[in-house]
C-alpha cells in the first residue's frame, strides 16, 4: 500500500497552527506565573491598603471597649441589683457553695471594676472547687456519735450523724468503727454499711446502728466513713 501524499500547502498550514499553537501555550503559562507572583508579592499600595484597614478595625475594637469612667458608672446604675444581689447571699445555708458562687458572679457582671466584688468570687469558686472530691467518700464524715455496749456488753451499737460536704448526694456509707481500752490500744474494728442517702451539704442521723461483737476491755469507740457512692 502506498502511502498518501500530502501536498506542501497543507504542511505549510500545520506547521504554522502548531507553532501558533505553542506560542499561546506559552502565553498562558506565562500570564498564570504573573498572576501567582502578583498575588504572593502584594504592591506597596496593597500593604497600605491592608494596614489601613487593620488599623479601622483596632480602633473600632478600642472604641466598642467600655472605659473605666463606663465601669465606673454601671456600678452606681446597678447599685439596687447588687444590694439586693448581696441580701440574697446572706440568706444561703452555710455549705450552699454553688449558690454563693452564682451569685457573686452575677454581683461581678454588674460590677466589672469592684476588686471586693472579684475576690469574693473567686473565693466562691475556691469553695466549690474544695468540695468537690475525686473519691466520694472523702466528702463524708462522722460528725457525731454516740457509742454504747448492749447484749452482755459485748455487743456494739452506735447512734451517729453523717455529714456530707461535697456538692453531691451521696448513698450506702461504709462505717468503720475503731474500738480501744483503758490502755489507748485498739482492740476491735468493726464495719457496717448503711444503704441510706445523705443529701448534699447536709447532715443526717442514724440511730441504733448494730456494729457486732466487741471485746468486753473496750472503754472507748470513734468511727469514720470509709467508703460512700455518688446517689
């Protein structure tokens, strides 16, 4: 098979579209580094434009700051709120720590600049972070007891008040009773739980609680909780 034969003027005209065709080629690739150099070397006028424009938003910024004069007088604005605020502390119960905190921070809103009004909150937040216990039972106490022999003697039983000072309920207390003689040395440890709730911040009693069998040597009884549940 021969092969076909293509005329001059038809060579002439490809070699042409080709080399046209590298020549716009290479006019893109040029304009698209130009643009890329543009856009990563910003002109002298860019940078003044984009330092002009962080400049207007810092002063807008300071200008929506209030000033201390401001502060100052939203303390003499609010001076009803906060009175009324500082009342209501007063009438918390005494382990209310997360009350008392609430309150002084809205005290705080009210009165940005008073240092008295800051530190109160931060000892607020003091207070709660104290109790609040990784192991439940550590915020459980015996707060009173009163420890006496029944049976023959030898059998212990213990009304007593268990305290809870952290921020949750807590429930089934195991109580550890450390009995001594007249010589101070320990003789007896007794356990028992008590499946009950304890509220937070608050204190309960329980009566009649038999502890077990003692040595009739025992002449004196202190007890503790040893382990408590979140309830």
């Amino acid at each position: 098979m021969t092969e076909p034969t293509i005329p001059d003027e038809a060579r002439a005209a490809s070699a042409t579209i080709i080399e046209k065709g590298c020549g716009w080629g290479l006019a893109v690739g040029v304009a698209a580094i130009a643009v890329i150099i543009y856009m990563t070397n910003p002109s002298d006028q860019d940078r003044e434009r984009a330092a002009a424009s962080a400049s207007e938003k810092q002063k807008t910024i300071a200008a929506s700051q209030p000033t201390e004069l401001d502060l100052q007088r939203m303390e003499v604005q609010n001076k009803e709120k906060i009175d009324q605020l500082k009342a209501d502390v007063k009438t918390l119960a005494e382990r209310d720590y997360e009350g008392r905190l609430i309150f002084w921070k809205q005290i705080v809103l009210l009165a940005p600049k008073n240092k008295a009004y800051a530190d109160e909150a931060r000892n607020a937040a003091a207070e709660v972070a104290q109790h609040t216990y990784e192991n439940p039972a550590d915020g459980a106490s015996v707060e009173a007891i009163r420890p006496r022999k029944e049976g023959f003697g030898n059998v212990l039983v213990v009304d007593l008040t268990i305290r809870n000072d952290s921020l949750s309920n807590l429930k089934d207390f195991i109580i550890a009773c450390e009995s001594k003689g007249n010589s101070g040395t320990a003789i007896d440890v007794n356990r028992r739980s008590i499946y009950d709730v304890v509220n937070a911040r608050s204190s309960r009693s329980f009566r009649d609680i038999n502890m077990g069998l003692i040595d009739n040597q025992v002449s004196s009884t202190d007890c503790r909780v040893e382990g408590a549940s979140i309830g």
